[in-house]
C-alpha cells in the first residue's frame, strides 16, 4: 500500500521554527521527485519546494532563504525545515511524491498554524 504521511506541524510563534517529515512506504522512493504544497483557508494550493531524484532544490520566492527541502533516500523520508515564520505561513502542508512515468502520490497533510 502507497502511503505518504505527514507529520511535524503544530503552533508556533512568528518567528519560530518547524521541520516537517514525509515518511513514504510503498514506492521506491529515490525515483520520486518530492515536493511540499501548502493550502492556506481560502486559497489554492501552491507549491512551497521541491527536491528532485538528484537532489536539485527550488522553492517558491515566498519562503526562499527561510525553508529547505531535504531527503533521506535510506530513510524513505522528505523534510521541510521552515524558519522565520510568518503569520502568512499558516497553511495545511502536504506531501507530494511524482515519478517521471506519471504516478503521482500525495499524503493526508498537517496543520501549521504561526501565531503572531
């Protein structure tokens, strides 16, 4: 069974620091390109940073210089390392797992909420 779960989120002060965890099982993680979305009350999901199979990073201007993406191939795993929080970065944070053929998975999401 393909599943990518979430976790890390929570409150937290402007200003403050989260690392989000995506762990990955039923896939053969090192070919997914893996991504973090967040989607805010109201508004689209928007892409927040992604990580290719080799390893190149990019990230949306909104959280460059305060985010970064990360993976642990042995681990199965993709992090988010958030710092100076912003009020604005009050999102629901999802995992996303893409493959060059297509296959596309997402996980359940985790709440961050950032407190001014």
């Amino acid at each position: 069974q393909v599943q990518l779960v979430e976790s890390g989120g929570g409150l937290v002060q402007s200003g403050g620091s989260l690392r989000l965890s995506c762990a990955a099982s039923g896939i053969i993680f090192r070919l997914y390109g893996m991504s973090w979305y967040r989607q805010a009350p109201g508004k689209q999901r928007e892409l927040v940073a992604g990580i290719s199979v080799t390893g190149s990073t990019d990230y949306a201007d909104s959280v460059k210089g305060r985010f970064t993406i990360s993976r642990d191939n042995a681990k199965n795993t993709v992090y988010l390392q958030m710092s100076s929080l912003k009020p604005e970065d009050t999102a629901v944070y999802y995992c996303n797992g893409r493959r060059g053929n297509g296959a596309e998975r997402w996980g359940q999401g985790t709440q961050v909420t950032v407190s001014s």
